[in-house]
C-alpha cells in the first residue's frame, strides 16, 4: 500500500510542533511556580505597608488591579497548551492518512497516541487555577516519552505487519493508549499526594520540596484527583486487555497464552484493582494506597518499554531495527 509521503512529513512536522510548544508551556509553567512566592510576598509587603489604591483617592479614576506575574504567566502557558494539544492530534491524524490505516502499528505511534490522551484527560480533569499548577509534573513525563518517540522508538511511516491488518487494531489498541495516558495523569497525582503528606498545607518549611508543595492543592483534592482518573482508566484498561484476548483467539487459535506482553498487562491490571481495594479500605485510604497507584505507574513503563524492547514475544511489533 502507497505511503504519502507528503502527509507523513507533516505528521512529523505537528509532532516536532507540538514537542516544542510543549516545552515552551513548560517554560511558562516553571515561571508561574518560580514568581509565585515572589508576588505573594510582595502582596503581603503592600498589605503590611497599608498602601492606599488609587481608586480611593477623590477625582482618581479607577485603575484596574494588573494580574500578579504567576497568573499572567500560568495564563499564558495554558493558552500555549490548547495550541500543542491541537498539533499533536494533528499529527496522529496525518499520520493514519498517510499510512491509509490507524495509526497505532508500532510504539512511536502508541507513546504518541497515549501522551495525546495524558494530555486531553488532563485538560479535562485539570482546568483552573487550583490544578495549574501539577501540569508542570504531568509535562514531565509526557515530554520525556515523546522524546524517545521521536528518537529511539521513531518509525517511518510504513504499512504494519500482516498480523496487525484486523479491525481489532483500531478497537484493542486505541483503548489501551488512551487507558495508559489516564494512568499517567493518576499516577503523577498520587506521587503528589505522597509529596504534600510529607509537607502538608500550612507546614511547607523552606526547603526544596516544601517550596514545590506549597504551590500545590491539598492533599485531599491530590489524592480524590488520582482515585477519580484511575476510576476511569480502570475499566478503559481491562476492556483492552479482554479485547486483546478476544483478537488473539481469531488469529493465535487461543484467547490466552501466558505471552509476556499478556502477562505483564494482566499484573498491571492487578495492581491498579488492589489500588481501588486499598482505596476504599480503612487505614489503606493514606500512603499505602498511593504508593499502590505508583506501583501500577511503574508496571505500565515496564510493560511498555522492557516487555516491547527486551522482551521476546508474540507482541514484538515495536517497530524498532
């Protein structure tokens, strides 16, 4: 099957794009937290110094109060995301019309697909102020992974191999991306939870981690936002994997063979149920249940990246020389 090659240049083109627009709203991002305490020691400076406004002062015509620099900034950065967001869809679509099939045939095109789904969740789940602060961690990794997609894991676009030409692709696959991209968000939010357990509101100090955490919600609101995005990636993720088995009975002749990728899919899975129990039992509602949802995280990386690059399986379409 012919491969536009035209279409696919500019797929790589909007991914380049989005990755650096990305690091751009990072920028931005690392600007709101780092003039955060500045504009509000400088708003306790005035308060303490009982500045008078202009607008009090007879025959003055009101002046409008200018925004503090970490809300212009943080304003700024989440305009540019809408921006990146956009070019990044943009480059899973131009990928799949240029290929004439669904872009999800190797792991360039499954990190890109599952960081696009991190980031429409965590537009989602993260709007205001009181979450914009977190957009900085979640960039993290989905700027690391999208840099070893566009590096060590990058594929030309190519026709997939005969074992994946089947409607299941689109269906199996598309699930489980975007079920990892959901795990992605709760999993940096539990590991946000854990760090405002261990400097909690009101009790920051000033040391490194404090000043991070001061900028952060409370624990509370972390720990609801990680139960709320697992709660959707759960079923999401268990979908795939009974799709999977149900694709591999119509082209293996059995619906489950204890394959490493299966095997490392089904832990994972596991985890996040013993995540869920923990979450809902006393005494396992703190940190254990947490430290559980990080575990999940790390199975998911594992089964990604070892299981795909290390690992000898009948799921070995990474698509890597």
């Amino acid at each position: 099957m012919p491969i536009d090659e035209d279409l696919a240049g500019y797929s790589d083109l909007a991914f380049q794009s989005a990755f650096a627009i990305y690091v751009l709203a990072f920028a931005l991002l690392i600007g709101q937290y780092a003039s955060f305490r500045a504009s509000k020691v400088h708003a306790e400076e005035l308060v303490a110094a009982g500045s008078v406004p202009k607008s009090n002062v007879p025959g003055r015509i009101a002046d409008t109060p200018k925004k503090p620099w970490s809300e212009r900034l943080g304003n700024m950065g989440a305009s540019v995301l809408v921006v990146g967001i956009a070019l990044h869809i943009a480059a899973i679509v131009l990928r799949g019309f240029a290929t004439d099939r669904f872009p999800l045939g190797n792991m360039y095109e499954f990190v890109t697909m599952a960081c696009a789904a991190a980031m429409v969740v965590g537009s989602a789940v993260l709007r205001g102020q009181k979450y914009r602060s977190m957009w900085v961690f979640l960039l993290v990794p989905v700027l690391i992974l999208m840099f070893l997609a566009a590096t060590v894991l990058y594929a030309d676009a190519a026709p997939v191999v005969p074992a994946l030409r089947s409607y299941w692709l689109p269906i199996h696959v598309t699930i489980v991306s975007t079920g990892s991209g959901v795990f992605m968000v709760a999993g940096v939010a539990s590991l946000l939870f854990l760090l405002r357990m261990r400097y909690p509101e009101g009790a920051e100090g000033t040391g490194f981690f404090g000043a991070i955490a001061q900028r952060l919600p409370d624990a509370r609101t972390l720990d609801r936002l990680a139960y709320k995005t697992t709660i959707i990636g759960f079923p999401l993720f268990g979908a795939g994997v009974i799709l999977g088995a149900i694709w591999a009975e119509a082209a293996w002749g059995r619906f489950w063979g204890w394959d490493p990728k299966e095997t490392m899919s089904f832990i994972a899975w596991v985890v996040y149920a013993a995540y869920l129990h923990a979450r809902a039992t006393s005494g396992w509602r703190d940190t254990k249940a947490a430290w559980i949802n990080v575990a999940g995280f790390v199975a998911m990386l594992f089964n990604l990246f070892i299981i795909n690059m290390v690992v000898s399986g009948l799921h070995s379409y990474a698509g890597l020389n």
